[in-house]
C-alpha cells in the first residue's frame, strides 16, 4: 500500500491499517527545522512502539513507555540516537514482525532493533503525525513480508 505524496501540519495525523503478518514501513520525508515526526504502531489509542525523530533536539527515539504490558519495570524504555544536525530530509524503515522492530534510518547511518510484545487487542493501525511543525511525506509505503519460517518445520 503505497500512498501519495502529501504534508502534516502540526497535530495532524493519519491512520492505516496495520498488516498480521511481518512488514515494512518505509518514508521519505522533509521535516522541517525544529519539527517532530512520530510513528505509532502496534498500541491502543496513544499505546504502542513509537518512533521519533525529534529535529529540535537531533535525536531518534523509539520509545515503549506506553507499553500495553507491564510485566517488568525495564521493558518500558526509550531507546535514543543522535541526528546529524544538518538534515532536513529523512528515509525511515521499520521492519516489524510480531515481536520485533528493526529501525533504519538513511543509508545505514542509524540502526535499531527493539522487542516489542503487543498486547492481544491491540489495534492494527499505523499512525503517523506531525506532533510539531510541517512533515512533507514524499513517500510512504507499507508491505507485506514473506515469512522465511516454515510451519511446523
């Protein structure tokens, strides 16, 4: 499912659905200077995985401080990376399965992998939103991927 190039102005957000099975979510985007851009997946309401970049403070968050489950004091984290302070524009991956995401930003210069285990009612919807500033979406897709298991094997 690929969708048209489009703009989020602050606090605008936009909702798709969610694949079962493993995929990819992938972006290019322009964000503007002290702008912020969040990805949500796999939660309930404001739950879930959430992936920031955060162009104010140049940094890439992947928080799971709204975790569904709360089975230690440890799995609800944020994870950070520094920005290269100069960009505007942004290739964003998440390669999600059903207990992990695997996050890639640029060509290779960020890479994060964190477990996410999602509640059993959690929504399968993706969310993206520009929590501050204007986010140009030059191009955003998401795919359904191959298993390489095979069952019972």
């Amino acid at each position: 499912m690929e969708k048209d190039p489009f703009f989020l102005q602050e606090k605008q957000s936009i909702e798709l659905g969610q694949p079962a099975s493993p995929f990819l979510w992938e972006w290019d985007m322009e964000i503007e200077k002290d702008g912020v851009f969040e990805a949500r997946l796999f939660g309930k309401q404001d739950g879930g995985l959430r992936v920031r970049i955060d162009r104010e403070k140049n940094t890439l968050y992947v928080q799971r401080d709204r975790a569904d489950l709360d089975f230690s004091k440890e799995y609800a984290c944020t994870c950070q990376a520094p920005l290269n302070g100069d960009l505007s524009s942004f290739n964003l991956k998440l390669v999600c399965d059903h207990s992990s995401v695997e996050i890639f930003l640029g060509d290779g210069e960020i890479s994060m992998t964190n477990v996410y285990l999602p509640a059993a009612d959690h929504e399968a919807k993706l969310k993206m939103e520009a929590v501050r500033g204007t986010v140009e979406v030059k191009q955003s897709s998401v795919s359904e991927l191959k298993s390489i298991w095979k069952p019972n094997a």
